[in-house]
C-alpha cells in the first residue's frame, strides 16, 4: 500500500497532522486505523510545544518516512 501522493507538500505541523490521519484511513483493519490514530494524536500532543524550525522539519521528515514504512508495512 502506498503512501498518500503529496508528501512533499506537508510544510507545517497541522499539514503533517491531517497527512498522517488521511494515512490512517488507508490502513486495512479498524484496530490497526484506530491504533495509528491514537499514536498520532500522542505525537502531536507531546510535539506541540516545539519551536525550533530546524526540529519541526526534522520531526515532519521522520513522521513522513514512519508513514511510508507503515502504509508499506
């Protein structure tokens, strides 16, 4: 399965945010949708308070390659 096209587009947290959870929708099972959608929403939780562009861009590059590794999974 392959990631959502448009990856490259994904500048911002809340971009990065509805990317992933439009990944979600792809997964096959509803457990395994609603296990990604919970991790995501953490993520986004823990991340929110993040200020450093640098580490912003680092973080939405992980998050982007975590999700072709999980869409391909």
């Amino acid at each position: 399965m392959a990631p959502l096209p448009k990856a490259e587009l994904v500048q911002n947290s809340l971009q990065l945010y509805r990317y992933l959870l439009r990944c979600c929708r792809q997964l096959p099972e509803e457990s395994i949708r609603q296990h990604y959608r919970h991790a995501v929403r953490q993520s986004f939780k823990v991340h929110a308070d993040e200020d450093n562009p640098e580490r912003i861009q680092q973080i939405i590059k992980r998050a982007i390659e975590d999700a072709d590794w999980v869409m391909n999974k």
